[in-house]
C-alpha cells in the first residue's frame, strides 16, 4: 500500500511560468464579491433614513473577508513551486505578515468604526513609539491613529514636486484616513498575519467590518 506524500502533488505552471510567475500568481488571494446591503443613511436626529430599492445592494466584499482569504496561509504557509536551476522541482512555503498599510474611505467614518485607543489629533500625527524610547535596538512596530481629517500621508511623494499642494487636494484624491500601521521589526520576528490582524482589529472594527464600496482605491497594504 502506498504512501500519500504532499511531494506527490502536481506542480501547477513551474513547467510553463517562471520562478517570479509562479510566486506572484500563489501569492495572490482571491476574495470572492457578494451583494452587500447598502448601510442606511442616517439624518441628524440619529433616525434612518429610506434608500432607493436600486441602490440599497451594490456587489463586494468586506475587510474580514480580505483577512480571512490569508488564514490558511498564516497558520501553515504558501506552497509556491520552484525550478532548480538544475530543472529539478521544489516546493517553498511562505508565511505572510504585515508590513504596512494606509486605509483611506470616501465618507467621514462613522464613530463606531473609530478605534478604542487613544486618537491622535489630525495636526499631532506621529510614531507612538519615538527614536529616543528604543532601548533595546531591536524591530519594533510603528502605529499611526487618525481621526477622519488626516490625509497627509496619502501623497507625501507627489507633494515634494507641487508647490501648490495642499491638505485639500489630499483629501479630494485619497479620502479620509481611517488607520495607518508600519511594522519596523524583521519579517523573521513577526507574528502571523492573521494574528496581527485580529489584534489590531480589538482596538479599530474598521478593519474588518469597512467595506469595499466604502475604501478609497488610495488605500494599500504591503505584505511580507
């Protein structure tokens, strides 16, 4: 009788695709869209106000959905196939982690998605943890809190060349700021992504229950 192995599996595009190929088209999650139900408005006695029946459903998906496509992944690893240069066919596993990330929405966020730690002032935007606190030299994370007017992240590199650039034309093309995180620590001493994800998702909802008709298109993450 014999033996499964994962060794006996096939793999997939390392005989048609390059190394590199291979690598992106493992890598990349695929999150399948659904009807949302469109949120109601509210007016400004705090009531709900009535949404268009063609308007109420739009198709996509929501952050949690986003995460929950890396959660296989951050418990086990990516199988990526590679070719030896020796024509010989191995398979690498990859844990991702988190980087970094802005996530920016078109409309001023509701205060349910606002994060349950202490907010920083849009005009007092900085790293939680200075240069002169790191007292042991290792990695560490940098966490950037915003509240819904901070937008001077978003195109910090196109602003060195316009002289004319202002916060307004920021906004107008980004949106609002809802969260910005950047991981200083080495990929090799990060938790899972899904780890960091569900901790940071304790102190802002938005992470997970923001949904895709709601993100600006300026909003990224970088993943390790």
């Amino acid at each position: 009788m014999s033996v499964f192995s994962p060794w006996d599996l096939p793999l997939p595009y390392a005989s048609n695709h390059s190394n590199l190929q291979c690598f992106l088209r493992c890598i990349t999650p695929v999150v399948p869209t659904r009807l949302l139900p469109k949120k109601c408005n509210e007016d400004s006695n705090g009531g709900n106000l009535e949404t268009n029946e063609k308007e109420r459903d739009e198709e996509g998906y929501s952050l949690s959905e986003v995460w929950e496509s890396y959660s296989e992944w951050s418990a086990y690893g990516v199988d990526v196939p590679i070719v030896l240069n020796n024509g010989d066919c191995v398979v690498q596993y990859y844990s991702p982690s988190l980087s970094a990330m802005q996530i920016y929405t078109f409309k001023p966020f509701s205060s349910s998605f606002r994060g349950l730690g202490n907010m920083v002032k849009p005009e007092n935007v900085s790293c939680c943890n200075d240069d002169d606190d790191d007292d042991d030299g290792g990695g560490r994370s940098e966490i950037y809190n915003s509240s819904a007017s901070s937008n001077d992240s978003c195109l910090s590199s196109e602003a060195a060349w316009d002289e004319d650039f202002t916060q307004t034309n920021t906004m107008d093309q980004c949106g609002y700021l809802y969260y910005q995180y950047n991981e200083m620590a080495s990929p090799y001493d990060r938790v899972p992504l899904q780890v960091k994800m569900n901790e940071l998702g304790k102190h802002y909802p938005g992470l997970f229950d923001l949904r895709s008709n709601e993100i600006s298109p300026y909003s990224w993450m970088a993943i390790a």
